[in-house]
C-alpha cells in the first residue's frame, strides 16, 4: 500500500485511470503536418519558466528542482496531491511541471514502465469511459485522428506493467487550464508545450511512480 510517508522515504509513486485505448483511426501525419501543430501549440517567443497564456499559477510552470536522494536519474515521479511531474535529472535535480490528474475515484497508485511514447498519437476512449459518458466519448468509438484537439495532445508516454498496456498516459491536452485539477479521465495531463520538452527527454524503459492523492498536504519528491 503506497502512503504519503511512502512517498517521502522511497521512490514509487502514483498515477490515474485509463484514458486511451487501441488504436483505431490511422491516418497518420507526415512531419510536415506534425511540424506545423508543433509551432500552433507552442506560443511565440516560447520560454518554459515564464510564458504563460494559460493563466495558470506561477508554481505549475516548469522549474528545476533538487531531487531527493536516492531517485534514479531518467524516472518520473507523479505527485498527485500537489499535481506535480518530477522528471529525475542526473546530478540531483529534477524537472518539475504542473499537470492534471483524474477526477473522483480514477487513481492507480503504482510503478509502470514506459514502454511506448508517441509524438501527436491518436486516441480511443476506453469502453469504460464510453459506458461512463457516452454522450462525450461514443462519438470516439472508432478512435481521434492526431492533431491541437486530440485528446492526447501533442505528444503521449504509454504507461505498461509488463507487457501490458494499462491504458494510462502522461500526455498533452486541448485543455491547458485543467492543469491543476483532477479533471480528467484518469491519465495525467500537461500543457502541451510543456510535455514537448518533457517528451524529448524521456527514454522507454524507464521507471513512472505514480502516488496516491492525498488531504493531508503536498507532497514533494524535491529537498
């Protein structure tokens, strides 16, 4: 069982419920078109400390943190309480970013790998999420063609245990002032630009530790 103290002595972590499932629209975008997505979601003059058109607070932009000891450079740490993403750097730091994390009971506290990551993905809701809401998500059934509006946004880490594909995901969104929240289907969400930057330095294989929220307080994987 992962507990906050869990959290604060080891380095496993917590994550959400599922969100996309297989894939089932294929028209795929050639480089050009992915090109051309990057720079509409990325604003002009683009700096991750500072820019902010999506009006969220200050502390949810991306900063560079001290890492606990002991984290293992390449992994990422999800804080749920704090809706915190901690990308382990080598040499004692982190990078942190503000994301989004599943609303109601859509947690699931564990350790995954990553074994998949995906640049403008398509997306398929979940029969469960259907089931849930189907006047949002029947009309996916078939699954989203990539692109600014996809569900996953630009850019999709595919969380596994094993083999198999949990159907979470740290991702982009078309909704950046979720960020914050617990607003979502269950993955963890970022704003776009935000998980471009992420994306290229995420190698497969590695470690994701997602931690349970929590109301006692934040929780931080920093010193």
């Amino acid at each position: 069982m992962l507990t906050r103290r869990h959290f604060i002595t080891t380095t496993a972590a917590m994550f959400s419920a599922p969100i996309a499932g297989p894939l089932l629209a294929n028209t795929w975008p050639t480089e050009e078109q992915k090109a051309a997505w990057d720079a509409q979601v990325t604003p002009a003059n683009y700096d991750p400390a500072t820019t902010n058109p999506w009006g969220l607070h200050p502390r949810l932009l991306p900063q560079r943190v001290e890492a606990r000891p002991g984290l293992v450079p390449g992994d990422i740490h999800v804080d749920a309480t704090a809706r915190y993403l901690y990308h382990i750097e080598p040499g004692g730091t982190a990078m942190r970013y503000g994301v989004a994390i599943g609303e109601g009971g859509l947690y699931e506290p564990g350790t995954y790998t990553i074994r998949r990551k995906v640049r403008w993905p398509h997306w398929t809701p979940t029969q469960n999420m259907i089931r849930r809401e189907p006047e949002a998500y029947a009309q996916y059934e078939d699954g989203m063609e990539p692109g600014p509006k996809n569900a996953l946004g630009s850019r999709a880490l595919y969380l596994y245990i094993g083999d198999r594909d949990t159907y979470l995901r740290i991702h982009g969104t078309p909704y950046p002032r979720s960020i914050g929240s617990r607003s979502s289907s269950g993955c963890v969400r970022m704003v776009m630009p935000h998980i471009n930057d992420l994306y290229e330095q995420v190698e497969t294989g590695v470690t994701a530790v997602l931690y349970p929220a929590e109301n006692d307080g934040p929780v931080t994987a920093h010193s």
